[in-house]
C-alpha cells in the first residue's frame, strides 16, 4: 500500500454487486475514467461478472475484476444465518483480497458495498471511503458510517445523513456527482423526428419523459398519472410519456405495475416504456420536457444531464432538486405527490415557445457553470488525501504518546 506521500500512486478499490445498472454507477465510472493515474490507479471490482454491470463496463471499454461467488449480506435486513456466513467466510475472503491487492482506499458507492466492503476495508487496515447517494434517514449511513468510514462523501446538502450516531466532526464532505460538459448538442429536431418515428406518431407529438430506474422513490406510476391528467386536462395538446429505465434487480417489479396501469386506464398508446437506453442524450435531446415526480431525490443525474441539453425540468420541491433547479428560470419546481401541480408549468412549456426557451437557456447556461467532471475529481481527489492522511497522523500520535 502507499504511504499517503505521493511517492507512489495509491491503489483505490471501487467494488460492486454488478447486478443493475443506475446513476451511482455511472457517476463512479466518470469519476474512474478521470482521475490521473499518475496519482490513482482504480480498480472496479465486480462479484457478478456476467451481469448487467459487467455488460455496460464492456460497452464503455472500462476493466474491472472479477471475484468469486460470494455470499453477501443485503442492504435491508437479512437471517442470523447469513450474518454467521458473511462473519466466517465472506468477511475474511474479502479482507484477504484487499490485503493481496494492496488497496489503500475502499470506495463504496451504495448500500450493499458499504455494508460489505467496509466492514472488510476496516479489518484489512485500508481506508474506507463512503460515497452515500441515498436517504439521509438510512440506518447505514447513520449507524454504521459514523464508526467506520474514514471519510463520508455526500451527493447533495439533503442526503447529509440526518441522525448519526457519531459526530462526523470533519469528516463529511458534500460533493455533486461528475457530468460531463456535452461537446455536441444533439441537434433536436433531428432526435425528436427519429424517436417519433421509433414510436409509430405524428410528427407535432409533445415528449414527456421520465428517465430513471423503476423503483417507488422515483415514483414511475405517479408519472403515468400526470400524463393522464394532463391528456383529460389538454386534449389539444398531442402528447406522448416515454418511460426510461427498468426495474433493477430485487427490487419490486414497477415495470410491471406500471404497465398494468397503463392498460387499465387506457393509456398503453399514450404511454411507452423504452427500457434502459445508452447512450441517453438522443432521447433527452428529443424530450420537450423532462418530469421528475421523485421524493427524496438525492441528486438526480438525469435533471442535470437534461439541463445541460437544454431540456426543461418540471420536478418536485422535494430532495436534493431545490439544489439544482431554480423555480422559474431554471426549471420548475412543484408540490411533491400531487399530479394537480405539475399541470400549470407542464401547459406554459408546451404551450409558450418563448418561455421554453427563456427556461432552457438559462438551464443549460446554469448547468454548464456549475457542473463538471473535474471539480468532482479534484474534490474527491482531496477526500483520498484527508483519509490517508488523517490515519497516518493517527499512527504518528499513537506513536508519540507510546515513546512517552
């Protein structure tokens, strides 16, 4: 392992399950792709290798490592018995591992990895980086964080865990996830004109997409209920809704839920489910308006993503989005859970080509101002610094005191 000095570039481990494919996932792989290897050498580690993950590293041409079938504690509950076999086994094979890669930090990026990897970074002597992405009130990042992450990196001011057991006394750092500055805009007409042909429409057809995966935070089948209200509302206005994103793996089956509500309500040619698509910048491109019903959204990629196209953002007044969206002239912000709300901006959009496009300038202009891979990197980069050398003065004190 390096010493924390510079001497030599520190080894920086980045595990996943490698079962779904999300945001967190993508923002690690921008921070990976970036950091200067003169200085980090990161290393993705996979449990699946045959998975969706691994499946999208490929297509990105990134490396990552495989580790054998493991047997792994979930992040929400879990048997005595499984407890008993990540204590006996799985514990001490993953310890083993970090020690034989000579890792110097752990940079656990969602809940699973933070329950499994840390445990095991503390025991092998490595330093634990805890990248929280989620719910400020999660157990986790609230009991388990405090007492063994050397450093706690959040993505917004909201998802700061909100009752730790443990001061984090200047441990905790807030940093927005990695976007790139597009270096084409796509050009609209173009991506809208081929979407609709994709989709069998008129052309004059309205987009209104959420992009996301499928699961209750995001709030999917409250998207599927603003459309229907804003079709009965606006009959003039031709619409479509095109769903994003799938449901990951072990997590309730939204999609299926989603679609069986589209059938009952008559909504199954109003509203298309496009799966996960990559790249997502076509369809953001051909999107008049991006919606994001989510509560308790950390910091979504895809509203940032979709302010740096130009696309407006109708979203919730709730989670990390009041960060990123200024009521009004960046985007809209409306009343969390109720469809009533996001009727208003949803109509002067798509009915005021002026205010569109007052809307989408500033957006991208605010977008491309404060965001970028690099800050994110420099930042995170001084995060590794503080972990190696916070436990290196630790040592030094302990060692001082034991001369005495």
């Amino acid at each position: 392992m390096s010493d924390g000095t510079g001497q030599e570039p520190i080894r920086v481990c980045f595990p996943f399950v490698g079962d779904d494919v999300g945001g967190s996932h993508i923002s690690a792989l921008k921070l990976v792709q970036n950091l200067d290897t003169s200085r980090v050498v990161p290393v993705l580690v996979l449990q699946e290798t045959m998975g969706p993950l691994a499946a999208f590293l490929k297509r990105e041409s990134q490396p990552f490592m495989g580790l054998p079938p493991l047997t792994t504690l979930p992040a929400k509950g879990t048997t005595l018995g499984g407890v008993a076999t990540y204590l006996t086994s799985t514990l001490p094979q993953l310890s083993r591992f970090i020690r034989e890669q000579r890792f110097d930090i752990i940079h656990t990026n969602d809940g699973r990895t933070h329950i499994n990897w840390g445990i095991a970074a503390r025991l092998a002597g490595a330093r634990l980086v805890w990248h929280h992405r989620g719910d400020p009130d999660a157990k986790g990042a609230n009991i388990l964080g405090p007492l063994i992450a050397d450093r706690m990196v959040t993505v917004s001011r909201f998802s700061r865990p909100k009752h730790p057991i443990r001061s984090f006394n200047g441990r905790l750092s807030v940093i927005h996830s990695p976007f790139d500055h597009p270096s084409v805009i796509p050009d609209r007409a173009a991506a809208k004109a081929t979407l609709l042909e994709e989709l069998g429409l008129a052309p004059g057809t309205r987009v209104l997409s959420f992009i996301g995966g499928l699961i209750e935070r995001k709030r999917p089948l409250l998207f599927i209920s603003i459309i229907e209200r804003f079709l009965r509302e606006h009959p003039q206005i031709p619409i479509v809704g095109c769903v994003f994103g799938n449901s990951p793996a072990g997590s309730p089956d939204l999609e299926s839920a989603a679609r069986t509500l589209c059938v009952e309500r008559g909504l199954d040619q109003t509203v298309r489910f496009m799966g996960f698509r990559s790249p997502i910048e076509p369809f953001l491109a051909a999107t008049d308006v991006l919606v994001v019903p989510a509560m308790g959204e950390p910091f979504g990629r895809t509203l940032i993503e979709a302010m740096f196209l130009g696309t407006p953002v109708v979203a919730t007044n709730h989670g990390g989005n009041p960060e990123a969206i200024e009521n009004g002239r960046t985007g809209f912000l409306v009343a969390p859970e109720d469809t009533k709300a996001f009727m208003e901006p949803l109509w002067r959009l798509l009915s005021d080509p002026p205010l569109w496009a007052r809307i989408s300038q500033a957006a991208r202009k605010q977008a491309c101002f404060s965001y970028g891979t690099q800050q994110h990197v420099e930042r995170v980069m001084e995060v590794y610094g503080e972990a190696l050398n916070a436990r290196a003065t630790a040592r030094l004190a302990c060692g001082t005191i034991g001369e005495k």
